[in-house]
C-alpha cells in the first residue's frame, strides 16, 4: 500500500511550494498570499523505487474571512487519512507561537510519523538558522528550501526509508473525469460532496470559499471516477484578487482535462450572462456537458415555468444540450446525474469504423443533395471518426471550401440525431484528397520545346 503523506502548517509557508515539487507538477495554486490554500488537495508522487500520495492543506491558523474553522477541519481530516506528517515551518520567519500550538497537536498523534520540515533556507546556513526549532519538541527535522528544490531528496529518502518499495503505477484509463464548474456560490462544493457521500470539500455560506480545482477519485458500482471541484467564476470585472484570477485558470484548465463538465447553474437566479459565458468556454472547448440546475426545491411552480422556458430560449444554440434539476442540498435528484453523465461520456467517446461512417454519411447526403458549384457537383467521398471528446467525423470530398456552413451543420445535426449522441456537440471537418502532381513541372524534351517556341510565335502574330 503506498504511504499517505500529509503536509501542514501555518499559512504562506510553502505547504504548496512542496506539494508541487513532490508532485512533479503545478497543480497547487503558489502565491505570495497567506490562506491560500482552504481544502485538501491529493497529488501522486514518485521517488526512486517508491510511489507515495500527497495532501496538502490549508494553513492552520489562517484566521481569514470566517474560514478557520472549517480549513482546521480540513487539516485534521488530513492527518487522519496520513501515515507521516510533514510540519512546515518558515525559517525566516522563525519560531512563532502559531508553530508552537500545532506542534503541541502533533505531538498527541501516536500512529503517526511527524517530520519537522524548515522551509526558506535558501541564502542561509541551515544549521544555525534552524537550531531554534529544535525547542517544538519534533524529534527528526530537516531542512529544505521547496522553490529551490534544495534537501527535497534527502527529505524523501528519510520519509520513505521505512516503506518497502512500490511498483509506480500508471494513471487508470478508464476513470470518467467530471469537472463541476459554475459561478460562485451555486452550490458546485455542495454537489460533490453529495455525489461522494462525505464531506470533501469545503463548505461555507460566502461566495469564492474554493479558490483551487480539487480532484477526488472515488469509485461507484464498478466504474472508477474522478470528480474535479472548481473554484466560482465571476465576471472579469469582479476579479479584484490576484489568486482569484488564479483560479479562472485552473477553473478553465479543469475544462481541457475533464470528460464530463457538470455546470452548475443556480435556479433561484436564472440562467446570468456569466453562465452563458462559461457554456461558450465549455462548447469552445468540446467537451460533453450537462447543464444542472440546483436549488429547485426552493422554487414555486409559476417560477420554475418561468426558469425552463428561460433556459431553454438561451440554449436554443446547442439544441444537443441536455439540463437536470436537483437540490444539491436535500439529495433531490443527484442520484439520476450518473445516467446523464454515461450518456454525454459514451456520446462523446464514440465508436466506429471507417465503413459505418461512410454508409451513414451516403444515407444523410441522400437525403439532401450537395449543392451545385458551376457546371460541377460537389463530392463527398467517404468518412471516418478523426477524434473524440468532441466526436470528430473526418469527410473527404472534393472544393472542400466551397461546402456551404449550412451543409456543415445539417450533417452536425443529422449525424448527432441518427446515432443518438447527448450532451456533446460534433465536429465535422472536410479535406480534399491531395494532387500527386501538384508543384511538379513537366521538363518538356528538345522537340516539345521548339513546338511550343513556334506557338507563341505564331500566337504574337
């Protein structure tokens, strides 16, 4: 079984710095800003012949907005699930009585494995500058500098001595990636911790709680899953915080990466701008998606006529777009999310051969005949899937410019509608067979040469 590392602290002392380096990725947000860092965020990592998880957590201590508390929580839910503890402290900022109280907290645990991390040594000597720590009472400590990636390896080697190695394995493939993405506030934290069964992320009454993309694997019925809390969106003039701007980024990466994006839009306000917005983003993109409506339950009857045909006169631009109400809060409904979730996954990730696609292409076009151009009938000569997620159908033909973007789209249409596809659009592409004789020139031979001498000639005249 792989060892479960844990690292905590005070906030803005590098717990994300390290998080990133052990990862070998950039998946914690980094920045210059304390209480950064609120849920518990996994990574995997590997060191020689030893592969590990990693959590990071939030600051204890933070002491920011209303938070503390719930980050606390976080923290300690994360020493629960760890065999070894990393405790950061900041070694330019030396030895704080916010150190001293988590260090009193770890010393209570007895199956644990407590290292004593001094971070920001870098421009020091490390004896000296760390000598103070010993006082916390933290019997192994060592010292590093994460953005350097200064005494990283001799830290793991440390850590990871009393593991036996482990085979490093390979991400699973068949896992359905479900990115929960929405404004601020409409629930998304609440939903996942419903589709989980268990309180995994932060939850708070304040818009921006999450400002990171979680990413949670679990499992149900057989099917392996991972589900990607993002942090809430705003208006781009809304933005006023740096780290807010951040987590756009990572909220809009999470899109590239997920299979399935649950967007999450909040009923008691109708469909915004904003959430218009993010659709573009998540079309853009190509990526399935189901539109969820939550805090239905809260609604009365004449309002939710009035939100369906709102939503509905909005979406008339991706007719293929499939919507689901729920009450993330109450459970109403989010159990019937999986079917639509599978549905908009095996639509996007289609599959078939060259042949099928071609005789379906051959049944749609005789149904409406390709357009004249000139003297000359358009062609289209066969078909093949170039891609998935979106579903990308291949077609080679002949004037493949000269196509009308109304023909473009009654294919889209026709090819969604005949093989059922929900909640993903379809890309058709044309390209024209290339000439083998295109850019050649014919060298003519020493007759060829006076006849056509004797042409012009004869053509001047």
């Amino acid at each position: 079984m792989k060892p479960v590392i844990a690292i905590v602290g005070r906030p803005n002392v590098g717990k994300s710095t390290l998080f990133n380096r052990l990862t070998k990725t950039r998946d914690a947000l980094v920045a210059d800003y304390p209480g950064l860092t609120r849920d518990r965020k996994y990574g995997m990592g590997t060191h020689g012949e030893h592969s590990f998880i990693v959590i990071d957590t939030g600051g204890i201590g933070a002491g920011h907005e209303g938070v503390d508390e719930v980050v606390v929580e976080q923290a300690n839910l994360a020493l629960n699930e760890a065999n070894v503890v990393l405790f950061m402290v900041d070694a330019q900022q030396g030895l704080t009585a916010g150190d001293e109280a988590i260090a009193h907290q770890l010393r209570q645990l007895r199956d644990k494995q407590v290292y004593l991390v001094v971070n920001k040594i870098d421009g020091f000597d490390e004896h000296s500058i760390s000598a103070e720590f010993y006082a916390l009472g933290i019997e192994t400590l060592l010292s590093v500098a994460a953005s350097q990636g200064r005494g990283i390896r001799r830290l793991m080697d440390k850590v990871l001595r009393p593991f036996p190695p482990t085979e490093v394995e390979s991400a699973e493939e068949d896992s359905i990636k479900v990115a929960v993405l929405g404004r601020p506030n409409v629930g998304k934290s609440t939903l996942v911790n419903r589709l989980l069964g268990e309180d995994r992320v932060v939850v708070f009454d304040k818009a921006g709680t999450t400002r990171d993309t979680i990413s949670i694997p679990y499992e149900r019925h057989g099917q392996a899953y991972t589900l990607i809390d993002t942090a809430g969106i705003r208006r781009r003039g809304k933005v006023y915080e740096t780290v807010e701007k951040f987590s756009v980024v990572k909220a809009l990466q999470a899109i590239e990466e997920a299979h399935v994006v649950l967007q999450v839009v909040d009923a008691t306000e109708g469909i915004t701008e904003q959430d218009m917005n993010l659709l573009g983003h998540v079309v853009e993109a190509g990526r399935a998606v189901v539109m969820v409506v939550n805090k239905w339950d809260g609604l009365s009857a004449e309002h939710k006529v009035k939100v369906k045909e709102e939503i509905d006169r909005r979406l008339q631009f991706a007719p293929w777009l499939r919507r689901h109400t729920i009450s993330a809060l109450h459970g109403t409904g989010v159990g019937d999310l999986y079917g639509f979730i599978h549905k908009a996954y095996d639509s996007a990730f289609l599959k078939m051969n060259t042949a099928q696609v071609t005789r379906l292409l051959e049944d749609i076009v005789s149904q409406r005949s390709l357009p004249m151009i000139g003297r000359s009938r358009l062609k289209l000569r066969y078909a093949h899937l170039g891609g998935s997620n979106p579903p990308r159908i291949i077609i080679h033909g002949n004037h493949e410019k000269r196509i009308p973007e109304d023909y473009r789209r009654y294919l889209e249409n026709s090819f969604r509608t005949i093989l059922k596809m929900e909640g993903t659009p379809v890309r058709v592409e044309f390209r024209t067979g290339k000439n083998p004789y295109e850019g050649r020139k014919n060298v003519l031979t020493e007759r060829q040469q006076r006849r056509r001498k004797r042409l012009i000639k004869r053509h001047k005249r």
